[in-house]
C-alpha cells in the first residue's frame, strides 16, 4: 500500500506543480514564481533520485573480511537485498517480490553454511555463539516470511530493514572478529 501512496503522491506533486506553471503563465510570461517552478520541476527526478538511493546498501571496502568467497557471498547478499528493496519500494509483480525474498533467503542460508564449515573446520574458539547467531537470524527471518504470506505490503518493508540493519552489523561486528583469526590460519 505504501508504494501505491508514494507513487500517487509523487505524481500529484507533479500535477500540481505542472498546474501552478501554467496557471502562472496565463497571467504573465515573465512570472518569476512559474519560472522557478520549471526549476524545481526540472530537479524533482534529481531529488527523487537521491532519497531513494538512500535505501540502498552499497559495498564499502570497510566490509571486507579479507577472506574473498567470504566477501563475494557479502556482496552478493547486499546486492539481493538490494533486489527486495526494489521490490519493496517500487510497484511490481508479486511473484518478483516473493522470488527476490526467497532468493535473498535461500542465499543467506547458503553463505552461513560455507562461513560455518570455514570456521568449524579451523576450530574457530567463537564457532558456537557464532552459529547461534545465524540461527536467531534465520529464525527472525522465518517469521518475516510467514507474515509475509498473510501481510505481503505490510511486511517486506520491515524485512528489508531488519536485513539490511542485521547484515552490516554482522559483517563489521562477529565477522570482522573471525578474520584475524582465519587469516592467521592461512585463509584468504
């Protein structure tokens, strides 16, 4: 729903603007407020353009662990993230939206498989707590995409929040703590 009203609100903003130009051009041509409107027309794709860039997450070098599978199964995580905010932000067909969630999940599973057997096969004195975290993550997850079934609008927004807010702060956090580790053990 909030697609829907943010699209509706962009496009009337627009009309309403376009309608004040021309109101302003019917009383003169030389109407400075008509004029300034045209600028502001002009910069409203600009703008529009950086508020939503906003949303999404880009790949800082900071990120990186060290370790490159590691790092290409970050980067392939911020980029499906990435695909749901699309999915979250802008109206498209329900069948994307459910395939970029799944395909974000189904990956995330993927990635804390191979991390784990990383560090479980180098005795990694944090494996544990580490591993618990990818569970309650996995478990928060769940959750989200059950509602998601009932709650398709109400819930992806929230997802992609909690996604993106949870994966960076795992990477620059317990994962960042494991790479000292691994790289002493010869894992680049």
């Amino acid at each position: 729903m909030n697609k829907q009203w943010s699209m509706f609100g962009l496009a009337l903003l627009l009309l309403i603007i376009i309608t004040v130009i021309l109101l302003g051009f019917m009383v003169s041509i030389f109407n400075p407020v008509s004029w300034g409107l045209i600028v502001l027309l002009a910069l409203v794709p600009y703008i529009h353009k950086r508020i939503v860039a906003n949303r999404f997450v880009e790949w800082q070098d900071a990120y990186s662990v060290g370790i490159e599978a590691i790092d290409n199964d970050h980067k392939k995580l911020l980029n499906l993230i990435n695909q749901l905010q699309t999915a979250a932000h802008y109206q498209t067909d329900p069948q994307y939206e459910r395939e970029a969630f799944d395909a974000l999940v189904d990956y995330t599973k993927t990635h804390f498989q191979r991390e784990e057997e990383l560090m479980e096969s180098h005795s990694y004195p944090a494996f544990t707590a580490h591993k618990a975290e990818h569970a309650a993550m996995i478990a928060k997850v769940d959750a989200l995409m059950q509602r998601y079934h009932d709650q398709p609008h109400d819930t992806i927004e929230e997802a992609v929040q909690y996604l993106k807010k949870w994966l960076i702060n795992h990477i620059n956090g317990t994962d960042q703590a494991y790479s000292g580790f691994l790289h002493d053990k010869g894992v680049r």
